[in-house]
C-alpha cells in the first residue's frame, strides 16, 4: 500500500501536506509554518559550541540565540570549538530537545524543503501527483483533526487508545463495539493484527517516534504474537523507508517497537501543554476558515475575529495577513478581536 497521492492545503502562514494510500486512506501528515526554523531536511551554517559529554554530543550555534544538537562520541572527529560549519537536520525540535543535526559539506544547490524530505521517505512519495486543494479540504481537515486525536477508531470496529509519555507510546485496545466471529483466540488474533498495522500508520500520520508498546487483547498463542508483529512491519514497510524494528509479542501480551525521531509531533506543533490549540494555532486556523468561507462566498464581506491571545500573536508574526487577504480576496475580509476563547468567521455589516 505505497502512496498513491499528495493533498497540498497551502493558506496564509501555513501548508498542510497530507499523503494517501491506493486504498484512499490517510498515511502521512506534515505541516509546514515559519515558526519551524530547523526543518527536517535544512542545511544550516552555524559555529561549534561547547562540547557536553552526559548528553552525548556537540552543541552548534546557528544565527541568533538558536543551537541544534549534534550527537558525537569519544571517536567522532568535530571541528574546534569556533569552527564554522554546515549542518543537516536530521531530527526536528520536539519536547524540550533541541533539533539534531549531523555535520555535512557545503552544498550550492538548495536544500530540500522540509516537506520535500518528508517525502523522501514515504514509500513512493517522491513520484507520487501532488494535488493542490482548497482551504479547509474536508478530507485533510478530518486526517489532522484524527491525528490530534488519543482514540483511533479501527477499520473493523473497536478503538485503540495512544497515549504518549515521556519514556514512550502507549498503545490500548477496546474491542467494543466490534462484531466478531470465531474463537477466543481467533478474534483476539484478528483485533490485534489490526490494531498493529494500525498503530504503524498512526506513528506517521502523528509524526511520532522512539518506543512504542502495543498492549494487545488476550489471548496470544502459538505464532500469534509473530503475527501480530509482521501486521506492524507489513503496513510500516509499506508507508515508509524509514527504519523500524518490532518485537514478537512478549509473555506479558505487550509488542514493542521502536523507530528514529525525524519531525515534530503534530500534536506540539498545534497544541499547548493542556492539549488546547496554541494561539498560533488558533490564529492560523481562523485564517484558513476565513479563506474557506471566502472561496465560497466569492462576493461577501467577510470577518475573523480573534480571541486576544491568537490575535497578538498574528501581529506579532509579521505574516501581513492582512495585506495577503487583500492581495487574494480583494478588500472584503477583515481581522479583528473578542473576548471569547476562539475564533469566529462571520459576514461584515
């Protein structure tokens, strides 16, 4: 099931890149803003930091006050302290970790965008058409509302729950609500391979990495738990190129797996710490809902108001929202401020 098509949502301050499957399902997602200085992919000049051996690596000072991380060991030859040099990131920022790079020759040709390196590694992502969509596309709107989402609603029915910690993923399966036929260990076999090459698409669509825990439904016996992990690495493999490794379910009825880091979570990306939109998030999306409306509503007046948090940080951002309406629109829409918690899109008069 490689990928079949690219959706490309492009609206002001941000691009929303969505990849589908040949069965038509949602694969992938990235999203691009200008707040992601060190995308996936960038090449980056900068001077070697201080070295800090607990962390295992090089700090690397780019253009203002931002460092990257450069992992190194007692054998990795890095250039003095001072020396300037052109890095690659290889890992974005997530959680408090600085993005990771890896050191590289300077290149005159232009680095990839971060999108085009996500790409790279979909598993028939480079030659995939890229089809350009309209603001508020229903089917990338529902793939990154889902993505946001700890329940997972499985193809055959039942829910599968993620949760992700510090230390890793978490993986829950509820067979409510699903119809199921055959023995004990039959269903339990059936649930659980889905639910393992669920969780494989759902580390892409989330953008996740590190270790993952399927805790899977009872009972597992005889090859079901090699089963259960070939489920994972047959879906994985078939959305990506990048490296995974599972493990046959374990006696206490947990698969694990594990993969590298490489972009940010989504959910970091759009949500704050109590899992509320961020007022980037907030301003950026009553943006593309304004543009929604616009399109189709091609000869009314129309207003985005913005609670005072999102609203500060649109001025802030040196987007010219304003003026990027205008030049798309005409003079018709307009940005402005309430006092309620979101946003709202109405007509003007």
């Amino acid at each position: 099931m490689p990928i079949a098509r690219l959706l490309r949502e492009q609206t002001i301050g941000e691009t929303r890149w969505l990849a589908l499957d040949t069965d038509g399902r949602p694969a992938a997602t990235y999203l691009e803003r200008a707040s992601n200085t060190a995308a996936f992919g960038a090449r980056l000049e900068g001077r070697i930091g201080k070295t800090d051996p607990g962390a295992g690596g090089t700090f690397v000072l780019l253009s203002g006050s931002d460092s990257v991380f450069l992992r190194t060991n007692r054998d990795s030859l890095v250039p003095s302290e001072g020396s300037l040099v052109t890095v690659e990131v290889v890992s974005e920022a997530r959680a408090g970790k600085l993005p990771r790079v890896k050191l590289t020759a300077p290149d005159t040709a232009p680095a990839p965008s971060g999108a085009d390196a996500w790409r790279r590694f979909l598993n028939g992502g480079e030659t995939a058409p890229v089809e350009d969509v309209n603001a508020g596309a229903p089917v990338v709107s529902a793939a990154f509302e889902d993505a946001l989402n700890p329940d997972v609603t499985l193809p055959g029915g039942g829910v599968m729950h993620i949760d992700r910690t510090r230390a890793l993923t978490a993986a829950d399966i509820d067979s409510a609500g699903r119809a199921m036929k055959g023995s004990a260990g039959a269903r339990a076999l059936s649930l659980n391979r889905e639910a393992a090459g669920e969780l494989a698409r759902q580390i892409l669509l989330r953008g996740l990495g590190g270790l993952f825990v399927l805790d899977c439904v009872a009972p597992v016996a005889g090859d079901g738990g090699t089963r259960i992990r070939a489920a994972f690495q047959d879906t994985w493999s078939g959305l990506t190129t990048r490296h995974t490794k599972a493990l046959a379910v374990s006696q206490l009825g947990l698969m694990e797996a594990s993969t590298g880091w490489w972009i940010t979570p989504l959910a970091e990306r759009m949500l704050d710490v109590s899992g509320a939109p961020t007022p980037e998030t907030t301003a950026l999306e009553g943006l593309r809902q304004l543009e929604k409306a616009a399109s189709h509503d091609r000869m009314g007046r129309l207003k985005l108001a913005l609670p005072e948090a999102a609203h500060a940080w649109l001025a802030a951002s040196g987007l010219e929202a304003q003026a990027r309406l205008a030049e798309r629109y005409g003079a018709r829409l307009s940005i402005g401020v309430h006092a309620r918690a979101g946003f709202e899109v109405s007509p003007e008069g």
